[in-house]
C-alpha cells in the first residue's frame, strides 16, 4: 500500500485516507456530460457525402439562402488578388479592371485548353462529355465588373451553365 | 425504525455505481470518428445559366415574350421597373440596402403578374458580389427563379 510514497518520496493521497476507503472511484459525470453534448453537436453537422469542392484560400463566399448541391465541376476562383481556374492562378485582379475589354484573354485561353481536353476525353469514350458547366467561386468584395468580365470570358468559351458558389446559411 | 435500520446498512455497504465504462468505449470510438466526418462549412450553389452562345444575359432572351421584369442595382438603390407598374426608387440607406421594400414591390409584381418568373438584375460596375447573391435570394424567395444577369 505504502510502496509508492516511499519509493517516490511524495504521496498522491494521504495514506490515511487511502486506508480508510481501500478503493477510490473517478468522477466521471462531468466527462460524459460533455461526451454527449459533443456527440449531439457532431452528429447534427454530420455529412454522408464529404466536400465535394474544395475552396481556394484567399476567399470569403457570399452568404445565401441557396439549396442546391454543388456539382463537380471546373472551378474559376475569384479572390481578393488572382483569378484562378481549377487552382492555378491565371491573372491578377487588377490586370483585369485596368484593361479596356470585357474578355479575359489568358483565362480565355486556359478555358480553351480544358474545353479541348474535356472534349478530347469525351471522345475516348468515357462517361464525361462537355456539358458547358463551371463552377464560380466569388469573393464577397468583388465588384461586380470583374465578375462579369469573368462571366462574360467563361460563355465566349462555351461554359454557359455557371454555379455561383456561396455559403449555405440556415 | 425500519427506514432507518435500512438507511443504515446502505451506508455501510456504500454507494450503487452505474458501470459506465462501456458508454464511455463508445463515446471515445465515435466522438473522433464524427469529428473527422464533420462538415463545418456548407456550400450550395446558385444556377445561373446564360442564353446559349450570347455574352450578356438579359434583353437577348427574347424568345418567348414573358414580362420582363428589369431591377438595376445602382450604388444609391434599387430600380425595378416591369411593364406597365412604377415603382417607387429604394434609396439605400448607409451600408445597406433596402431588401425588405424590394421584397414588397416584387410580391406586387407576382400578385399582379402570377405567372412571371423571370428577372433580369443589372448592376452597376462597382456593386460588391455579396450584395448581389443578396439580391438574387430576396428574388428568388420572391417568387422569381429564373434570374440572368445584364452588365
């Protein structure tokens, strides 16, 4: 019984106490409480099928009260600095606003290269064909020129299906 | 007399314990497992589909002759014009914008015209993306999904 005070020199209990009760218990009310509110809490944001999209990182969605799932798709990325497509960065946001036209030339084409590969892959026979969707994921502070620009690039390019990514909101 | 002959003996006998040790197994298995399946940040999307092989959205669509209803976003308000109704203009008021009126006059424009569900939403150059997403929502709680946008 006393083995551990004095071989250690200290005493977790005093040896008293110990000899008196012979066992001690833990009190684990407390840490099941805390389990279970836990447990409630993970099970309601519990999700079957994952993150199918994946957000860049430099980015605020846009809150809404939107339903629909997202899809997989390509993913034009506007951030607060860079445009990207599929998480390459492609040219910088203010490169966009100061020249004069509405399309974007080198996101023009880098859509042009997917679309050819997409349409390529489609010949070899697999399930994807071209279907003209893609995926915009937007900065909450971008103005509205930039997107339209954006916009305007992906329907020259034959990407007329666009998914504006936002923030679910209950 | 006999109460107390029996709360004596539970005294000396101890306390009942629940054995909780298999709840507890099962907590420390699923807790980690939840918060590895855990989705904190929701995302859905918003359709918005531009009329095939056009740039811009908006008057291009003139394939059927639906009431079209066009709502300008300007740094000051809201416009909405649709056929044959004013609307009054929805000054913005500091920061924000004035969704709860816009929200009333589109509910006029579905009472009047129960079979439009089509708007057009141009924003000026500046308007912030947030703003717009804002506005797609009160449209479509509005009664009118089918939004394009015109530059």
């Amino acid at each position: 019984m006393n083995l551990s005070s004095e071989s250690t020199g200290w005493q977790l209990f005093p040896t008293r106490r110990r000899s008196r009760t012979g066992s001690f218990t833990l009190r684990l009310t407390s840490m099941i409480d805390m389990f279970t509110i836990l447990l409630v809490f993970l099970l309601k944001s519990y999700s079957a099928e994952g993150q199918i999209m994946t957000l860049a990182r430099d980015l605020r969605l846009p809150q809404s009260t939107a339903t629909l799932p997202p899809k997989t798709t390509s993913i034009v990325a506007i951030t607060r600095e860079w445009v990207l497509l599929d998480g390459r960065p492609i040219v910088r946001n203010s490169e966009v606003l100061k020249s004069g036209e509405l399309v974007i030339p080198s996101l023009l084409k880098e859509l042009q290269d997917l679309r050819a590969l997409t349409e390529g892959i489609g010949q070899l026979g697999a399930a994807s064909d071209f279907a003209g969707n893609i995926t915009i994921q937007g900065d909450r502070a971008t103005p509205f020129e930039l997107l339209k620009r954006v916009m305007v690039t992906c329907g020259r390019m034959g990407y007329n299906d666009m998914n504006l990514a936002v923030l679910r909101t209950e | 007399m006999n109460l107390k002959a029996a709360l004596g003996r539970s005294r000396t006998r101890g306390e009942a314990d629940v054995n909780i040790i298999g709840v507890l197994n099962l907590f420390l298995i699923l807790v980690p497992f939840l918060l590895l399946t855990a989705v904190f940040v929701k995302i859905a999307v918003l359709e918005l589909s531009l009329p095939a092989a056009g740039r811009k959205g908006g008057v291009a669509t003139a394939d059927k002759p639906a009431i079209l209803n066009i709502l300008a976003v300007e740094e000051d308000g809201f416009q909405l014009n649709s056929p044959y109704m004013s609307h009054a203009k929805l000054p913005r008021v500091g920061e924000s914008f004035d969704y709860k009126g816009l929200q009333d006059q589109l509910k006029a424009v579905k009472a009047k015209y129960p079979e439009s569900e089509d708007i057009v939403i141009s924003p000026a150059s500046s308007i912030l993306y947030e703003v717009i997403v804002k506005v797609m929502d009160t449209c479509r709680e509005a009664g009118f999904p089918n939004i394009s946008l015109a530059g």
